[in-house]
C-alpha cells in the first residue's frame, strides 16, 4: 500500500466511524456509563523507514470532523517516533513485535523504572491507567522492537513515558496505528473493520474516544494531548497551530491571566502602506482578543526538541538563539504593519482587528532547554512588551487557569 493510498482510506474510514458514533450516541441509541465522551480532531500520519503510522489528537465534547496532517519530517524511523528521543543505540526491547499482525495494546500504562517525582515536575497528570507494564531497568530506548515480517498494531488509551537519562518524555496515546509498508490494503481494511465495527459494550470498548468521568478529567486530557502533540519528533508549528485552533478553549484558559478572551488564528492582514518590499500581507499565528477589546500579537515555533538550550554565549553577552530571535523578528513585523493608520483600519474593518500598545508573545522551546536564569538575561534585548513562553509553561498555564477557578 502507498503512503497517500493510507492517508485517504484511513480519512474515509475514521471521519465516518465518528459521525456514525456521534449520531448514535446523541439520539441515545448507544447508551454507556454515565460520563462524558471527547472526540479527537486531529489525525497525524507520518511515514518512517519502514512503517505507515497514524495518531489521533485532540479533545473536544463534540464531533466536527478529522483535520489531516502530514509528519514531513526525513529520516525518523518508528522508534524514534514512539520513544521520542533519537537514540540509535537502544536497550532490549520491552514489547518485540517481531512477526505480529493484529497486536492490540489498550488502557495500559508502559514505561521502565522511572522517578515519578521527576516525572510529575514537568508533566501534572491523573493516574488513570489501573494496568501497568513497567520493565525491570533504567536504560534509555524505546520500549518497542518491529522485525522484518512486522504487518500491523494498535494502541488505543495508553501511556508510554519515555526518558533519556533524567529527561521524560510522554506520549498519552489516543489512538495510534503502525503498519508494515507491506501490508496490503485488502489484509489493513480487514484489521480496521475488526477494530472499529465490534460491539461496543462499555467504555472500555472505546476506539479513538476519551470517557471522562467529570469535568476536572478533561481538562487534563486536553493537556495531556496537547503534551503529546509538541512532543512529537519533526513536529512543525502549523501542525500545534492547527491543534490549538481546533481546541480553542486551551489558549483562552491558558491566558486567562494576561485578559485574553478570545484568539484569532492565522487572519491574512494586507499591507496598505508602510512596506517597500514584497510582502504583500502578514499572517500572525495568533491574535489575542483582550478585555478592553484590542489585541495582542503571538507567533509559534517549534519546541526545539533537538536543541539543548535557547540561549547562547555568557552572562555579560547572552543572547537567544536564531530560531528564537527569528520569532522576534517576525512579532517586531507584525507590530510595526499596525503602526500605519490605513493598516490598522483595514484589520478593524476586515476582522474587527484593533491593536494599541500590544504584547508580543513568542512560544518556543520547553522544559529541556529553556533555562530560566538565562532566558532572562537573554530578554534584556527583547523589544518593549515582548515575551518569550515556551511549551510545558503554556501546558501548565492552561492546567492553573482550572485550579484558580
């Protein structure tokens, strides 16, 4: 089977398991245990050396459609996918799925040894998994092994944590699926109509959809996701900017405290005077509605998951950077398009758009490489209003606008 031939059965074939699910559940012809369901809205596909893989995303009480997304990124081999780090030279194997076809993994915690104290520093989340498999040893590496004859495998409500050293890495899995390249589209659509086509008897029989018991559950969930997403390997920024559009309520929860009650995502804005050169307009990632109704101006790029720190040179010269101080750039841009008066009134005429005195908020990096001292000293250079949050700090801001409600 082709990759595109993979992308296009599996739009079909999840987009209408949703719908048809969602129907049934609304007009109570399924009925489950009390709770709430969350539908994900993102599908990830990403092709390695060898294996097909899709990955769900997302958390939202209502069914809306699937959003493709491909996983560009050359070179990533499927381990690296699942373990998240790139380490070549792996520890035995927890799970070796040599030969399998059909391997089904669900409700299940997967790790080695870890320090959950560590642990629980960057990632705040419930223990929901009664069933664990933790393998006997502290050595880096992914926990999976695929042999040659590998054909297919699913993963459905699992948590993998990963580390390198004393860095964890979590994937909370919805739903994820792995095929050999091989495997032929007749044998796979057989795979996903056993998958997806059996009777559902309780929650636990769920495919692709979180059951959460209260409120305070799905926040963590969409945090969880959210952890998941920007932890992926080779992740581009359009891909997190799709997810948070997707799931809006995170960065209205997240900013809460700087008085954002509303964002805007990716507004095409024409340049009407001010620019001598080829840009014909600018297109910020997102615009912050404030109370007092004008905006604040943010631009994401990437956690940089393959750099060590964000910073550079030492106390007396420290800089961020150039993937950061290219965010910067951008935001100064962005400011300086609401800086001519016509400008201004074609974004307010077009959008509702109104700028005065605005922040600059630039999300970039996380926990591993931002070393706050640093990032301080580095923000001396930093225009007036401007800030730079990285990825975990978002996640919890978004966790903490929950616990001071």
């Amino acid at each position: 089977m082709e990759f595109n031939e993979f992308i296009t059965l599996n739009i079909e074939y999840w987009n209408k398991y949703f719908k048809n699910l969602y129907t049934k559940i609304k007009k109570k012809e399924i009925n489950l245990e009390e709770g709430m369901l969350l539908y994900p809205n993102i599908m990830l596909f990403t092709e390695t050396d060898k294996h097909f893989i899709l990955e769900l995303f997302g958390a939202q009480r209502d069914f809306k459609g699937l959003k493709s997304k491909t996983n560009k990124k050359k070179g990533i081999s499927t381990n690296i996918y699942l373990c998240q780090f790139d380490i070549r030279d792996h520890e035995e194997p927890f799970l070796n799925l040599a030969d399998t076809r059909g391997s089904h993994f669900r409700n299940l915690w997967l790790s080695r040894e870890i320090d959950y104290e560590s642990l629980n520093k960057r990632f705040i989340f419930r223990d929901i998994w009664p069933t664990k498999l933790i393998q006997k040893s502290e050595k880096n590496g992914s926990l999976f092994a695929f042999g040659e004859n590998f054909r297919s495998c699913y993963i459905d409500n699992c948590i993998i944590v990963n580390r390198l050293e004393e860095i964890y890495r979590i994937k909370y899995v919805l739903h994820l699926t792995i095929i050999g390249k091989s495997f032929s589209k007749c044998e796979y659509l057989k795979d996903i109509s056993r998958n997806l086509e059996s009777p559902l008897e309780t929650s636990d029989d769920l495919t692709g959809i979180h059951y959460i018991k209260n409120e305070s559950e799905e926040d963590h969930m969409l945090a969880g996701q959210f952890a998941n997403l920007f932890l992926v390997p080779g992740l581009r920024e359009t891909t997190i900017g799709d997810f948070l559009e997707k799931n809006p309520d995170f960065l209205r929860r997240a900013f809460r405290t700087l008085s954002c009650r509303d964002v805007l995502y990716q507004k095409e804005l024409k340049w009407i005077e001010g620019n001598p050169y080829p840009e014909k307009s600018i297109k910020p990632d997102l615009l912050f509605e404030r109370n007092d109704g004008c905006f604040d101006i943010g631009d994401l790029k990437t956690p940089l998951l393959d750099k060590g720190k964000i910073t550079k040179s030492d106390h007396r010269r420290r800089r961020f950077t150039d993937d950061v101080n290219e965010g910067v750039a951008q935001l100064a841009n962005y400011r300086e398009y609401f800086s001519f008066q016509k400008n201004r009134a074609y974004a307010e005429s077009k959008y509702g758009i109104k700028v005065s005195e605005p922040k600059l908020i630039l999300i970039v990096g996380s926990y591993e490489n931002v070393i706050q001292n640093e990032v301080n000293e580095a923000s001396r250079t930093l225009p007036l209003n401007c800030m730079v949050i990285d990825y975990d700090t978002l996640n919890l801001m978004y966790l903490s606008s929950f616990d001071a409600r």
